[in-house]
C-alpha cells in the first residue's frame, strides 16, 4: 500500500510517499514561506520522485498536531481536500507520536516536549514495552515547572525543539539522569508519520475527514493525569 503523508506542523515542511517496506521519496524544508505556498509543489515534487499520482496513492496521513496553529490548519485542509477528492482514507497522526516514534528502541521513559510559546511546551511521556513504544500519558499544554514534578525519579530520554529551550532547567532537576536524543529528532519527520499512518491503517484505525481537526490544546481543554505520568 502506498502512503502520502504530510507534516505541516511545525516550521519544517515534510512530505513523503512510503510503502509497507521501504521510504518511496521523501522532502523536507524549513520553509521560508508559508506551508500554503509550498505544500502542493512538495507534494507533486515527492509524487513525480517516487514515479506515482495522485490517483495511485491509496492512503494519507496527516500530522494533527499540537504544533504551529497555521500550519496545522494548511496541512489538515489541504489533506481532507485530497481525501474527499479522490475518496481516499485518511490517518491523522498527533506530531508528539511522531516524535517519540523516531527513538523506537529508547530503554528509558521518553519526554517529548516542544516550544509551546508563552513560555510553555507541549509534551507527552512514552516507553518502550514488549519492544514497542507506547503513550502512556496525555498530551499536555503546561510549563516546564508544571511539567517536572510530574516525571519521576528515574533516567529519562528528552527529545523535541523545547531541549533547545529548556535544556538547561532540566539538567539542573535531572542531574545525569536527563539523557538527550539527538537534534536529528526534534523535528517530525514525514516518514516516520507515514510509518504510524500505515501501522494505524492496518490495525483499521482511520479518521472521517469531515470530522478530522487539528490538536491544538488550548488551554481550557488541556487536562493533566500526574498518576499516568509518573508510571515509569
């Protein structure tokens, strides 16, 4: 089956085409325009790469977020526009799975956290059971401060553009217990979206795109679980 996934959630642009085996073609900028601009040439650039049409693609997958408020809203219209067109099933992926998915094998608890603005991240825990890695908190709108006592005790991987931000803080509750994934991971990158959006689509999970909205966490809606947070 071949996937077009689509990442607008964050100031990188990323479009890729992928199959059950293999990473078709795959683009990705940190686009000086706006994703409005850019999004369909990425799109046909990927499609002409990988040999395929729009009509060839047999699912999509779209990053929901919470990221960039206007990126979101360009990627998840774009992509429902695509499938009511050409009635295709549609994934919709949330940007800190994306993330977290990019550490598979982490022995530890994962925090993904991203530059929320205002002083907050958006974050969520995951870790890796039965060779598998799993959510196991919300995803989350809070501060940092906020955020620190509900993590534990234990070693934990942090990841996401917030590192840049908050490294520091962290070490400083952490101590060598805060372990740091590589830059090369702060970004969602379009094929690990489509890696979730087929695993997804296999497992029958799809979204109605006439229903499908972006994550966007606002506040009011924004709950903490402190008791799923702090299983390690």
């Amino acid at each position: 089956m071949k996937l077009l996934a689509i990442d607008t959630s964050t100031e990188q642009l990323g479009v890729a085409v992928v199959d059950e085996a293999r990473v078709l073609a795959s683009y990705e900028i940190l686009a000086e325009r706006i994703h409005a601009v850019e999004l369909p040439n990425a799109v046909n650039r990927v499609l002409e790469t990988a040999g395929l049409s729009l009509k060839t693609i047999e699912a999509l997958a779209i990053d929901i977020g919470p990221g960039s408020f206007t990126g979101l809203r360009i990627g998840v219209a774009f992509v429902k526009a695509l499938a009511f067109t050409h009635q295709t099933p549609l994934i919709g992926v949330p940007s800190l799975d994306v993330l977290a998915a990019q550490v598979p094998y982490a022995t530890h608890p994962v925090c993904v956290m991203c530059d929320a603005k205002q002083r907050k991240v958006y974050a969520a825990l995951y870790r890796t059971e039965d060779g598998k890695l799993t959510k196991r908190s919300d995803h989350q709108l809070l501060t940092v401060d906020e955020l620190l006592p509900l993590l534990g005790e234990g070693p934990m991987i942090f990841l996401g553009d917030g590192v840049a931000l908050y490294r520091e803080r962290l070490t400083q509750h952490f101590g060598s217990r805060a372990l740091f994934a590589g830059a090369e991971t702060w970004w969602p990158h379009a094929a690990t979206l489509g890696r979730l959006g087929l695993e997804r689509l296999k497992a029958g999970q799809h979204d109605d795109p006439s229903t499908l909205v972006p994550m966007y966490l606002h506040p009011h809606t924004c709950t903490i679980r402190p008791e799923l947070l702090k299983q390690q």
